[in-house]
C-alpha cells in the first residue's frame, strides 16, 4: 500500500492545558500599590526636575544682570614738562590723569587703596600714593589724578636717566607706561565681595615738548586682576 492510501489517523494523545495563575486580593492590593507609588514617584520627579529648570534660569538671568563688569581706565592727560627746560632734571615732574569708569547698571565699587607707578623702558622710575579710599556709584566716572617728582621723592630720575629722556626727545618721541595698582570690592544692594587686586596698565608717548601725543590721548588702558 502506498502511502496516499494511508488512511490519517487521529492524535488521541492529551493535549497540555495553558496553566491558569490563582492570585489572592492580597496580591492584587500589592500590584495596585507598587503602580500607585510609581506614578507618585514619577509625578514628583518630573515636578522637582521642573523647578530646578526654572531656577536655573532664572539664577541665569540674575547672574547676566548682576554680574560684575571690570572699571574701564582711559588716558586723559601726561605731561612732561621738564622735557623742553634747560636744566629741566632739577624740577623734573610728571603729571597725569586718567578716567576710571564704573559700567555696571546695579553694582557699586569700593576703592579701598589706589597706588600709581611709571616706568620708562619698562623700568620703573616712580611711584606715589593716589587718591583717598571711595566709593563708586553705578554708572558714574571717577578723574585720577596723580603727579611724580623729584621734590616729592616719588621720581626717581638720575641725569643718566634724564639725558635717556632728552635723546628719545630729539626723535620726537619718549614713551612711557603708567601703572596703577588698587585694591577694590564689589557691592550689590548690601552685599560686598572679597577684595581683588586690580593692575591698570596704559601706555603713553609725550613729544618734544613734554605733552601727551594726540594719539595717545583718550586710549584705553588695559585692566586684569591678580
């Protein structure tokens, strides 16, 4: 017999049941719960991640108002006017004055101690104390002004130095370099910052007849903290 002739036979075998899980209400209550606590923990969650954003920017946009901007220095005047006098060493004098600009719309400065230096071919030929301590008000300008002499002991030019000063002079030129060292404080509403060391450093050429050059005149000073 072939096998087309078989005759099918009937799989009389027991088939295997889907197993059927039997829980109590106790089970079910725990289930309920373990969701419930879940959606909870989810809710706060998403709540306390939305109110660190929000405090985030808005420390943000604090912070970018509040901020403190530098002072911004300019060189107003320098003058030398020993350079165009015969002997001019015996009264040698070095004046000066300079604009510290306080920029920031809410924030105050304090000055607490301002010291002014000048050096010649980056030698430092003079030092004198400047200014009282102040306070600076927002968005208000405050003049610098500060003279070097040999009376006052706070130029130190030999006749060495001096005939450097009067061959730069023939050339049209003499290049110096003001300092100014302070130490100041920042003050917003009423509170005030730890004090900084602030150097100034502006850059100046007199001519030949002891004044400051037009193109040194209104120049910006460069400004850094140590």
């Amino acid at each position: 017999m072939s096998s087309s002739d078989r005759l099918p036979i009937r799989d009389t075998r027991p088939q295997p049941q889907p197993v059927k899980h039997h829980y109590s209400a106790r089970y079910y209550a725990q289930r309920v719960r373990e969701s419930f606590t879940t959606r909870v923990t989810k809710v706060l969650c998403a709540i306390l991640l939305s109110f660190l954003l929000v405090a985030l920017i808005v420390f943000f946009i604090v912070w970018l108002s509040l901020r403190p901007h530098r002072p911004r220095f300019h060189m107003i005047d320098f003058t030398v006017p020993g350079l165009a006098q015969k002997p001019g060493l015996d009264n040698a004098v070095i004046t000066f004055n300079v604009t510290a600009r306080n920029s920031n719309q809410h924030i105050g400065i304090y000055y607490d101690s301002m010291e002014g230096f000048v050096y010649y071919k980056d030698k430092q030929i003079g030092s004198t104390p400047l200014l009282h301590p102040f306070f600076q008000e927002p968005k208000t300008t405050t003049v610098v002004y500060g003279q070097f002499g040999i009376d006052a002991a706070t130029l130190a030019v030999n006749s060495r130095r001096w005939k450097e000063f009067v061959n730069d002079r023939q050339h049209g030129t003499v290049y110096f370099r003001l300092g100014i060292m302070s130490v100041i404080r920042f003050k917003v509403s009423t509170w005030k910052s730890v004090h900084h060391k602030m150097h100034v450093n502006c850059d100046v050429a007199v001519g030949s007849d002891g004044l400051i050059l037009p193109a040194w005149k209104n120049r910006k000073c460069s400004v850094y903290f140590s």
